[in-house]
C-alpha cells in the first residue's frame, strides 16, 4: 500500500492526479493545449466549482471554505500536471474576478459559457507599450499580451488594457483565435502544456458589456497581492509529488544511506512547511485580512526553498534516472523549476523581510 503523506482528500477529485499525469506525459513529448486533462477537470467538476453561485458555482458556508477546497483542488491538479495547474489557476483567478466585479448580465453569461464547458484565463503581462483601449464612441483594442498561459486553445480571458487616463481596466475578450496567437516562441523544457505564447488583441472591437469592474479593479489589494497562494498552491502539488516520487524510487543502496535518508526528511520537512504557509496566505486571503499579502510573501519564498531542493534531491537520490525522458520526475522537475520563476520571487522575498522588520521588530522605512 502506498501512503500520501501530505494529500488532504476529496473523494471527488481523489484519482484525478494520476489520470492527469499520465495524459501530461503525451503533451509534454509534443507541447500540445492539454485539451483531454481539462475535459478531465470539467467532468470532475471543478471546472465550474468557484463560479460565482449566481453562475452555477458552489455556494460554500463562508470563504474560509470555499478557500480550503480551492487550495484542495489546485494542489491535487497541479499535483498530476503542472501545466494543467497553472491552467486551471488562470481559470480560477478569472472565476473569483466575476464573482467580485461583474454585474448580473455579465454573471448570465459566464453561467451560458460554463455550461458549455468554456475556459478562461487572466492575462496581464505584455511587451511595450502594452494593451490600450482606444477610439471614441466606438473602442478597441491595441497591443499584445505575452506569456498569454493558454493562448490558442482557451475559450475567454480577461486583460488588462490601460485607458487615455487612468487606472487599468479588465476586459473579458475572445482567446482562442489562431489568427491572432503566436507560441511558436514557447519552446521550453519545462510547462510546455502551459503554451504561453502571444496573442495580438490590436483592433478587437470592445462593448461596455466585455468590460468587467471598474478602472482600477484588478490592482486593488489585498486581493491582487494576496493571490499569489493560488499559483503557490499549485507548485506546492508538484513539491508534494516530486518527493513522492522520490522516495517510491529509492534504490536499496540510497536507503542504506544516512546521508541521503537525511536528505529525503529535509525534503519532506520542507514541503510541509510550505504546506503550512499556503494554508496560512489561503486562510488570510479568504478574510482579506491585513496579514494577508505579508502572509503570501512569506509563502512564495518557503514554497520556492522546498521546490528547489525538492529538485536537487530528486537528482542526488534517483541519480541519472531524475534526468531521463518518460521518468514522472524528470517532467516534474523541469515544469517545476519554470514555474517557480513566476513574476519576480526575488522581489517578493525582500518585500516579505522588510515587512516582517517593519511588523515584527518595529524598524522604520528606510535606512538606518
């Protein structure tokens, strides 16, 4: 009998890593939109599960629930596949989006889209000069967005677009034109399921209904900071599953060895502790308390520290066989040490520590 000794079951989605890993082994060989594994997640349910009730979601007790199953269900998909994960975290991002800033028009048409199975994903990142909304009456918009996660084969997203003046606008557009996306630069070891490509929005015609919230919205604290523990969430799946891995493959020699036994307990004490911080940033998210962006700062460099010597233990205990073609710790590997570069841990790191000495140990801003 094999033991998960970090997994937090739902009997809904309990077989779903493996199923996800073995199709996550045919994208990964060709870079493909995992469109198979998504029609997995709508089956299982989770496709649709953090909609806003008033589009067919879950209505949960209180959002300390609804965050503890989210934090569940990313774990468990990013778990089977890492590009799968950062998929389904775009969608659920977009999800709690409506749910915080749509009107009910809006909310009716995001339930018709989930009844059809439609996904969505949150793309902000873009080259210069960036999306803009232009023209009067009749607006549009101009520019790209790049590391686009989903381009192509995603059915909706929503931007960000900066107005004449003011604060950035989300705008719910079409994503999956193949006119207008570009992953022929997506070559990648790591994520490649992911496709984070380019997609041109220049010249799509834009009606009040597609713009969601107001100008301003989706930079709005605690909520956008905060959020990071929902892709942290997601690699803490693949932590989880790289030291599984890892310890299911110990050859005799490596367990009779002190070192490397020692070194697997590290890895394990690590990925609990980042455990215990993702939970920590998920609980003081769902309250939007004021812990809470420190609380995700501190999560992001935890999870990264686990991730990263999750990966060199897999490497000095299963040796050769972590760096060989088909091996699920290979895959995990790669994708992971992609993902734990999302946008800027270093800076994350430093915002972390200088709030823990400004909370914590009373220093003042500035040097001393």
């Amino acid at each position: 009998m094999i033991v998960h000794p970090f997994r937090s079951r739902d009997s809904d989605i309990a077989n779903l890593p493996e199923k996800l890993a073995l199709l996550g082994e045919r994208y990964d060989a060709v870079s493909l939109f995992p469109r198979d594994s998504l029609a997995l997640l709508v089956q299982s349910g989770l496709h649709r599960r953090f909609a806003p009730p008033q589009a067919g979601g879950e209505a949960f007790a209180s959002e300390s629930d609804r965050y503890r199953a989210m934090l569940t269900a990313l774990a468990e998909v990013g778990r089977g596949d890492l590009s799968v994960g950062r998929l389904f975290e775009g969608h659920v991002n977009a999800l709690l989006l409506f749910g915080w800033y749509a009107g009910p028009k809006q909310l009716g048409w995001l339930r018709s889209r989930l009844d059809r199975g439609a996904w969505f994903g949150v793309w902000a990142s873009e080259p210069a000069p960036g999306v803009r909304l232009t023209g009067t009456p009749s607006i549009r918009l101009e520019g790209a967005k790049h590391f686009a996660s989903g381009a192509g084969g995603l059915d909706h997203a929503i931007v960000t677009a900066r107005p004449e003046a003011g604060d950035r606008q989300l705008v719910v557009v079409p994503a999956n034109d193949p006119a207008r996306t570009d992953n022929s630069a997506w070559r990648v070891r790591g994520m490649r399921a992911s496709v984070s490509g380019t997609y041109d929005l220049s010249g799509l015609p834009i009606d009040q209904e597609a713009m969601l919230g107001q100008p301003g919205d989706y930079d709005r604290d605690p909520r956008f900071t905060a959020g990071a523990w929902r892709f942290c969430a997601v690699q803490l799946g693949g932590i989880e599953a790289l030291v599984e891995e890892t310890a299911r493959n110990m050859q005799q020699a490596a367990r009779a060895d002190a070192l490397l036994r020692q070194r697997l307990s590290r890895a394990h004490v690590a990925a609990r502790t980042a455990r215990f911080w993702v939970e920590e940033a998920a609980r003081q998210a769902a309250g939007e308390a004021s812990e809470a962006i420190l609380a995700a700062r501190i999560g992001r460099g935890v999870v990264e520290d686990a991730g990263l010597f999750a990966i060199e233990t897999a490497a000095r205990i299963l040796g050769t066989r972590s760096a060989f073609e088909g091996e699920r710790a290979d895959k995990i590997a790669r994708d992971l040490s992609l993902y734990l570069r999302q946008a800027g841990p270093d800076h994350a790191r430093d915002e972390a520590a200088k709030e823990i000495l400004r909370r914590v140990y009373g220093h003042k801003e500035g040097p001393r």
